[in-house]
C-alpha cells in the first residue's frame, strides 16, 4: 500500500496538512499543528475494490409528523435548540474550561428526567461521587439521572445500547477513548472516532446525544471544532470568567434557526435562567455618561439591547492601543477609519478602549452606528441622550445602512422605558409607533446632529 501522504493535523479545525507549520493555514491557530498517523485504510477498502449495494432513494415528501421534541424545562435551553431536544439528534455544547458546561449540562439531566425522560449522565472527567456532590449542592439529588463515570468508547456505546435512555449527555468528548484507535485520549483521531462512533449510534437508535466539548489553548488537545461538522447542532457557551452572565449561542442548528442564544446567570446554587436579558445587561446603567451607547440588537429571533461602552484616552505609544472586548475588532478599526476619513475625526495618538456590558458579545453589523456613537461621545466627552437607543451598518462611504428587524427593536426598547431611536435614514418601519425616531443618512449628519459639530 502507498505511504499515506497526510500524517499532520490541526487540533482546532481538523484540517491535514502535508508537512508540519507552525501556522494553520485553514483556520489560522497558532502551534496547533501536531504530528497524528493517520487512519489506515485496509486492503480492499479502495472504491471500487467491492461492489457496492444500491442504496434505496425516496422521494421528498412524507405523511409522517415531526417527532415530538423533549423539552427541558430549561426554556432558555430549548430556546436555543431551537424548541426542544430533537430525538436522535446529536448535539456539541462547546466552551472553555470552567465556564459552567457541565453544571449546565446536569441541570439539564436532571429537568429532563424530572420531566418523565431517561437521562444518562456520562462524565469522564468527574468521578461520580463529585458530579453527586455536586448534583446535591444544586439541590438535583432527587432527579431520577443515572449517572455513569467512564471514558472508555466501547463500554459507553454497549452501556447506552442496553439501557436505550432518551437522552444521554458526555461529559467530555476529549476524554474518551476508544481502543480501534492508536492515539492518545484527546488527540484528533480519538474526538473524532468517539464523535463519530457517538453520532452514528444516536442516529441509529434515535437516542439524543449532547457532547460537552472544552475549548482548546493547549494544541496537544483536540477543541470542539473538530466535530462541527458531524453533528446536528452546536452550542457554545460563553462569557466572562469575571462576569456571572454566560450566555449559550447556537452557531450551527439542523433543527432551528441558527444564532439563538439563551442567557443564564451563574449563583451559588447552579445557573439561572435570564428572560429578560436586556433588562440584566442595561441594569448596570447609572447616569447617562461620555462613551456610552444603548444598541437595539437582535440575537436570533430575539432582540436584545446591549451598552457599548468606549473610552479614548490619550496615548504614550507609538502605536496607539485598540483593546476591544465583546466586539469584533476589525469592524472597530474600519469605522474608526471611517470617522477618519469620511469625518475628519482622527483617533491617531489616542488609546482607545471598547467593551460590551455584562460580558455580552455582539456580532451584528447593525451595532455599527453604536459603536461609532460610543467613539464620538467618549472622544468629545459628551454624552448622548439617555432615553435613545441605536442601529444602524456604517459603509466605507460613511453611509447608514438599513438593518433588519427595525420594528422589533424599537418594541423592545421601548417596553424597557427608552423613548428614542437614532437610525438610518432609508429604514423603513411600519408600525412600532410611540417613539421619537431621528432618522440619519450619514455619520457626519450624525456628527453634526448629535455633537452639533460637522
Ligand atoms: P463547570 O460546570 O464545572 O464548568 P465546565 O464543565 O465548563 O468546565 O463550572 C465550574 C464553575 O462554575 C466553577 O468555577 C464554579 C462555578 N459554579 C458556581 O458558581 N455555582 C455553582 O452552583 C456551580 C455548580 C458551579
Ligand atoms: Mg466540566
């Protein structure tokens, strides 16, 4: 058999590579590079080396119904999946270590199985009598959980066959290991054999599968990205170590509508669900004050209203500091240099510093004219008005872009007491009255309408 000619991998993104880098050139990861042999392949494997059997093909349409999804309990989690657990779907619940991922997974447990359903519990990092203990201080001792500690593949997969719960969890998928596999637990060739193995089994059995899976910084350890790609769903869960918010943010849904998030709060006694993040995130807000601005976002099918918070300060360094937390921090050095170039608003010679209330991360484009507001204000220590809310996409030209949902945001700030919208001028709305709306066309309109300077 010819050598096989692919012998590196990525631990973050699973991408083979020819020779080692100290770069991955698909995702980017730094000294995530490692040497793995790869999965042999065995004589007469080759295509066409058997004739294959015809596969049955049908048709699209079907008389059956949806299956009926479990739900938790948790509404913040079946929120987020879309509308409950899909039976047979196989789910990763990504985030890094000490985030809350096993916590929230055994409340989980515990509310599906207090609900009537039969719920595995597999930890392979805990041993049972500390994930009791723990069940105990959440006051979950009475759920009806069965508990396994194992982190060998084969004996999970037969333990699972047997017993044919509804649900069962893995606690974490970096800790199995499988004996067909000549690799170490953790590296990429075991998460995605265990994965593999663990997918296929909820598919056949109709069983749902949640895989907890760590977010990596050693590269010797695969990250959850590795099996992105295998299964239905993936959530993250994130947040600020500092922060006691964390929030569960679906990338990727077979099942439902993708970027949903669902915000918990982390007390003493587990985590606690949110309904009404805005209200959490803006709680924080005193006096209105230079730098603050109130975006009217939208996280999935939700809005949600967040303050972007920025301070500028003049800078000793040569090159100026740009730190920038809950945000994306090339959309903040472009519309820093769109208020350069279109404004005449230099920030050359001054540190700047950007964050998001409440540990909160906004992806949307719409923030743009929130974060740029926040600029202004700090940089003319001015404040904006207390009772306005904005959105709004910035262009290179300066423009203000339409965004989507308009009506659903003004709703949203105006049931928590904000009486006015700064937005782009070409936004259409219909309906969503009661709010004083100051419709902008441009960034320097905004300047001169808000700083009363051009
Ligand atoms: P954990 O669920 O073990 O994190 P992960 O599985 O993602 O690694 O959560 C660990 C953190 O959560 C730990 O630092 C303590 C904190 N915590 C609380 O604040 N309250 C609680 O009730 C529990 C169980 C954990
Ligand atoms: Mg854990």
């Amino acid at each position: 058999m010819a050598k096989p000619s692919i012998a590196f991998t990525c631990t973050e993104c699973g991408t083979a590579h020819k020779k080692w880098a100290g770069r991955c050139d698909s995702c980017g990861a730094w000294n995530s590079i490692i040497e793995e042999a790869p999965l042999s392949q065995g004589p007469g494997r080759g295509l066409g080396a058997a004739k294959g059997r015809a596969v049955p093909l049908s048709g699209l349409s079907t008389k059956d119904a949806p299956p009926p999804r479990g739900h938790s309990g948790l509404a913040e989690l079946d929120r987020v999946l879309g509308g409950g657990l899909v039976p047979g779907s196989a789910v990763l619940v990504g985030g890094d270590p000490g985030i809350g991922k096993s916590t929230l997974l055994l409340q989980a447990a515990a509310a599906f199985a207090r609900g009537g359903q039969n719920a595995i519990y597999i930890s392979g990092e805990e041993a049972s009598a500390q994930v009791r203990m723990r069940a105990q201080r959440l006051g979950l001792a009475d759920a009806p959980v069965r508990l396994g500690a194992e982190t060998n593949l084969r004996d999970i997969l037969t333990t699972l066959d047997q017993e044919r719960p509804d649900l069962a969890i893995i606690d974490s998928v970096q800790t199995l290991w499988s004996d067909t596999v000549e690799a170490a637990p953790g590296s990429v060739a075991q998460v995605r054999a265990a994965a593999h193995e663990l997918v296929t089994f909820a598919k056949r059995r109709g069983v749902a599968v949640i895989l907890v899976g760590h977010v990596t910084k050693d590269g010797q350890i695969a990250g959850p990205r590795v099996v992105e790609h295998m299964v239905d769903t993936v959530l993250y869960f994130e947040g600020e170590r500092g922060h006691q918010f964390r929030i569960l943010r679906s990338v990727k849904n077979r099942f439902g509508p993708a970027d949903e998030i669902g915000v918990f709060e982390m007390t003493g006694g587990g985590l606690a669900e949110v309904a009404n993040p805005s209200a959490l995130f803006l709680s924080e807000r005193g006096q209105p004050s230079p730098g603050s601005a109130v975006f009217a976002g939208i996280e999935g099918t939700r809005p949600v209203l967040t303050e972007v918070q920025a301070l500028v300060a003049p800078s000793t360094l040569a090159s100026p500091r740009r730190t920038v937390v809950g945000l994306d921090s090339g959309r903040v050095s472009t519309i820093l240099a769109v208020l350069e170039a279109r404004c005449g608003i230099p920030f050359a010679g001054l540190d700047v510093f950007l964050n998001v209330a409440g540990g909160m991360r906004v992806q949307e484009p719409a923030a743009d004219l929130a974060i740029a507001a926040a600029l202004l204000s700090a940089r003319e220590d001015n404040a904006l008005p207390a009772e306005a809310v904005l959105f709004g996409e910035i262009s290179l030209s300066g423009a203000l872009r339409p965004v989507a949902q308009a009506e659903n945001r003004l709703k949203e700030a105006q049931k928590l007491g904000f009486s006015q919208a700064i937005l782009p001028d070409g936004q259409k709305i219909e309906g969503a009255g009661g709010m004083t709306r100051r419709q902008i066309a441009d960034l320097t309109g905004f300047v001169g309408e808000i700083f009363g300077a051009g």
